[in-house]
C-alpha cells in the first residue's frame, strides 16, 4: 500500500495542486489541502482500499479540507462561495483532464517578477512534487536557504497579484527560460530514478512545442529528453549502474532516438544555435557507434562560452579526456571549482585510475561516495573502490 500511495504521489501531485492553484488562486492553501488529501489517504486506503479513481477521491478530499480552513479562517468570502456551492461529496471538481492548469502552473510559477532560482524552485516543489531538500541537492545550496526561497517566492506572487494563466504570445519569450530550465531540471530529477518525473517532463516539452511551435530551443529541449530517455533501460543493468560506453545498445529505444532526432532537425531548420539545440546535438552524437568524442568536445566548449556553467566544463573534461587522455581531461577538472558536486569527484577518481594514480583516485572515489545519495550510484562507486583496493599505482 505504502507503494501504491507513493505511485499515486508521483503521478497524481502536479495535476491535483494544480487543479487547486487555479480554482483557490492560493499556493499555500492549495499546497496545505494537497496535502492533507494525501496524508488521509495514507490513513485509509490501507484499510479501505484504494478508490476506483484515486485523483476524483484525492481532489474531493483536497477541496473539503480547503472549505474547512476557509470557514475557520472566516476569510476569502468570494472563493468560499464559489466552493460550497452546490457542495456535496458527489460532485468533486473537474479533474478529468487539466493539461492546461499545469502549463498554467509553470508559466505562474515563471513570472518575471520572480528570481530565475525561484521561479525554478517553486515550480518543482508544485508541480514536480520535490521536496524542499531534493531541491536544495539540485541547485547545491543548503535546504534552510532553499525553503526561504519557497516562501519569498509564493509571498512575492500573492503581493504583486500574478495571473494563474499562460502569458498572451507577446510575453512568453521573457518567461521561456525560466520554464525550460524547470523543465529540464524535473526531467534530470526523473532520470536519477524516478520515471514518471522524466515522462512528466517529456510530456511538458511535447505540449510547449505545441504551444511554441517555432522556437528552436523547444525543440531542442524536447530532443535532448528523448535521446536522453532512449537509454534508460540499458542505464540499469540487474539494478547496478551501466557506464555509457558498457551499454547494451539493443535495449535503447530506437523510436525515441528517431524522435530525437527529428526534433533536433526541426531546431536546426529554424535556425536554432541555443543551449538546448547544442545539448540536443551532443545527446545525439552519444548514441552514435562510434562516439565522436572530438565533435562532443567542440559543441561543449560552444555550450560552455554561452552559458558559462563549470558542469558543461566538467562534461568537456570528459569529452577531452577520450580524444586527448586522461592527463588532458585531468587538467581541466582541476581548475573548476564544484568541490561539493560528486559527479567531479567520480570523473576525476575514473581520470586517475586510468592515469594509474590510485591514492588519489581512491581519494577521489571516496569523496564522490560520500556526497551521494543514490543507491545504485554509491554501489557503482563501491565497485570502483573495490577494484582499486591492492592495486598497485605512483601517487
């Protein structure tokens, strides 16, 4: 039951507060009704069993406990109205399909009034349903400073009064990258692990190239998800971590991979040249045999004069480090300052060890390990570990 609940979170979350947001216009009343639908179902279904349609019961259940907390309150007389008319348990809110609220959600949550960090944020505590400190992890600051951001963030939209609504045409390029990064960001979560935040993410892509269908970063964003995805199967191999270059390629999704690729040509045909269309371009050279490491390299080094980011550098060092050796890639790595990012320790543990330095690839691997989280990463680094020990290297 306890999986079957936490199912139902992942799928349910982001179109059950949505669907609130929309119809209270308030983020933490909806956020707190949301929540305590959820914690009631994990009180019944256990006992009750789980309903026929679990988002139905979720939404009645989420608009009892905001009418409650409006009565108590005595407050937001117009909203109190609209929710006890014609109130009964037998007529829940519309919650058939909302792809719109959610779109919605995200283009509120992407208001320009809002820091970049915190448009970002507080679209994925609502509407990808992370937790404060799933969050604070993705952008490496503390979950104190991360939960402060939250609550700035949903204060700044109620004072200033933004709209819960898609922007008109003429306002959606300012709020665009905002929304593409949240996008992306849900999507990476999703890849860690949780697949129904990857195919949240895929599904967002594909209804923003709908609403966008000639912005080339769109597209390119929707083509670096699905190259991404194609391998998710052959990622995992009887639950333990697959390196690229070990991959089954038979267990790739070649449609996904065509699809892909036809989005990048779309991106490419309108003249796209932005990040996501060079992310886009880099994820399909990966899934080429053999792997064009001197063409990766150059796009991340294009990637990285136009955004700047150490991990893009992190990721040309790995590209450099097959075309030129490790020594090369190692050089690069030293220079970047992500001491509390593991996917530097465990690239500069992997350059060692081929450079035959095993104190400090031990090192190296060790502070990766600890700064993970992830099951089946911290058991790939085991491994590493394990394969190290009694091997004899300078250093």
């Amino acid at each position: 039951m306890v999986t079957t609940l936490d199912q139902v979170f992942r799928e349910e979350w982001g179109r059950v507060l949505a669907t609130l947001i929309g119809f209270l216009g308030d983020f933490d009343l909806a956020e707190e009704a949301a929540q305590e639908a959820f914690a009631m179902a994990a009180d019944r279904w256990p006992r009750d069993g789980v309903p026929r349609n679990p988002r139905a019961w979720l939404m009645t259940v989420a608009r009892n406990r905001a009418t409650d907390h409006i009565r108590r309150e005595g407050a937001r007389a117009a909203k109190y109205s609209l929710l006890v008319a014609g109130e009964s348990a037998e007529a829940p809110m519309n919650i058939s399909t909302f792809p719109d609220e959610r779109l919605e959600l995200i283009f509120t949550c992407c208001h320009p009034a809002l820091a970049t960090e915190a448009q970002v944020a507080l679209t994925l505590r609502t509407l990808g349903g992370l937790t404060t400190d799933e969050i604070a992890r993705a952008f490496l600051v503390p979950e104190r400073t991360m939960a402060q951001r939250l609550v700035r963030a949903k204060r700044k939209i109620k004072a200033a009064g933004i709209p819960f609504r898609v922007p008109p045409v003429h306002l959606l390029q300012e709020r665009l990258d905002a929304v593409l990064a949240v996008v992306y960001l849900i999507f990476n979560d999703g890849y860690g692990g949780r697949d129904e935040l990857a195919a949240e993410a895929i599904w967002l892509g594909r209804a923003l190239a709908e609403l966008l269908p000639d912005d080339p970063e769109v597209h390119g964003l929707l083509a670096t998800m699905l190259l991404h995805d194609s391998r998710r199967e052959a990622r995992f191999r009887d639950g333990e971590l697959v390196l690229l270059g070990d991959q089954d390629r038979s267990r790739w999704n070649t449609d996904q991979i065509a699809g892909g690729r036809a989005e990048l040509d779309r991106e490419l045909a309108l003249g796209g040249r932005g990040p996501y269309v060079l992310q886009a371009a880099i994820a399909s050279l990966h899934a080429e045999v053999p792997c064009d490491w001197a063409q990766i390299a150059a796009l991340y080094g294009e990637l990285g004069r136009l955004t700047g980011s150490p991990v893009v550098e992190l990721n040309r060092a790995i590209a450099v480090g097959e075309t030129d050796g490790p020594e090369a890639g190692l050089r690069i790595v030293d220079q970047l300052g992500l001491d509390d990012f593991r996917y530097l320790h465990s690239t500069r543990g992997e350059l060692l060890r081929r450079l035959g330095r095993i104190e400090e690839a031990r090192d190296a691997y060790r502070r990766a390990r600890e700064l993970t989280d992830d099951g089946a990463e911290r058991r790939f680094l085991e491994r590493r570990l394990t394969e190290l020990a009694g091997t004899s290297g300078s250093g």
